[in-house]
C-alpha cells in the first residue's frame, strides 16, 4: 500500500504539473475547493498519521524524519500551497512511510497504538488498522481529486491498485492448483 500510495501521489502531482497555477488553485466546490488544496490536506493528514506512529512506536529510526519536523496546520478548507513545497515533502513522507512498512513487524502492526485526534480526543487502536486508515483516507481523497481533474479536462491514467500487482509465476516450476472449496 505504501508503494501505491506514493506511485499515485507522483503522478497526481504530475498531473497538477500540466495544469496552470490559476487552474491547479481553482475553487472547484469540493470540499476542500482546489486540487493543490486537496492534495496539500492529504500531505498535513499523512504527517499527523507518521507523528502518532513515531511516539508510539519510539524506536522505528524510519520514523525519525518525521520526528523532529513541525506540524502543518490540518487542512480544511481552500488554501494556496506552493507546488513545488508540496511535491518536495510528499515525497520526503511517501519514502518515510514506504520505510515505515518495510521496518515494521507484524508485531507493531499488532500492538495498541494511544494517539489524540485533532480534538484532543484520545484513542488506543491496534496499529495495524490504523495504518490501514491511513491509506484508505489517502485513497479517498485521492478520488476526489482525480474527479477535480477531470473537469479541466487531465487525465490521470490508471489508478487502481491493481496495476501495481505482479503477474502471477508459478514456483518452482509447479502449475497452479485449482483452489478446493
């Protein structure tokens, strides 16, 4: 996930590449009005997400990156991020969080997790779920975004997690077997 996490955040921003800077700021009605807004929302959720994950998981040096950086404010509505900004930190975070699972063990992704919400609202999840949000929160504004796209006309080519699967090989020279019910 955290390798098709950044696969499709490179080439949205790719994509708000093609666009002009008017059109990549534009109030587009969504909820959080502009592409550049709704890209720069995923990007300040992501770097809560790894904060929570590297104080409760302290001695994870994939983390570290993430440590000592300030927080962005939450996103919630229209804002002018700077492009170029943006894309530099997305991919400081997609190669913290791609590290991130590489250096986890099912042991942490089992683990109870306490972290506060924006609201101070405190909660203990297993970490394992929690990381599951985080990509599927990440998808879904994803989504959104690619519908902004699309009405100035860009296409952002495939996004299905599916493209990033590696055809099927058998091992060892063996057939695959029917599966039996």
């Amino acid at each position: 996930m955290a390798r098709y996490n950044r696969w499709m955040n490179s080439r949205l921003y790719a994509a708000t590449g093609q666009l002009g800077d008017a059109e990549a700021r534009a109030d587009r009605g969504a909820f959080f009005g502009s592409i550049l807004s709704t890209l720069e929302h995923i990007l300040a959720a992501d770097e809560h997400w790894l904060r929570r994950f590297a104080t409760g998981f302290p001695k994870l040096a994939s983390l570290d990156a993430v440590r000592s950086e300030p927080l962005p404010e939450l996103v919630r509505g229209l804002t002018s991020p700077d492009l170029e900004r943006l894309r530099a930190r997305r991919e400081v975070i997609d190669d913290v969080l791609v590290a991130f699972t590489l250096e986890a063990t099912d042991a942490v992704y089992a683990a109870p997790m306490t972290y506060a919400n924006s609201a101070g609202e405190s909660f203990t999840r297993e970490a394992g779920l929690v990381l599951r949000h985080v990509f599927n929160h990440q998808t879904h504004h994803r989504g959104q975004a690619t519908t902004l796209f699309s009405q100035p006309g860009v296409d952002v080519g495939v996004t299905d997690l599916s493209a990033l699967i590696p055809a099927w090989e058998p091992r060892n020279g063996s057939a695959p077997q029917p599966l039996e019910n």
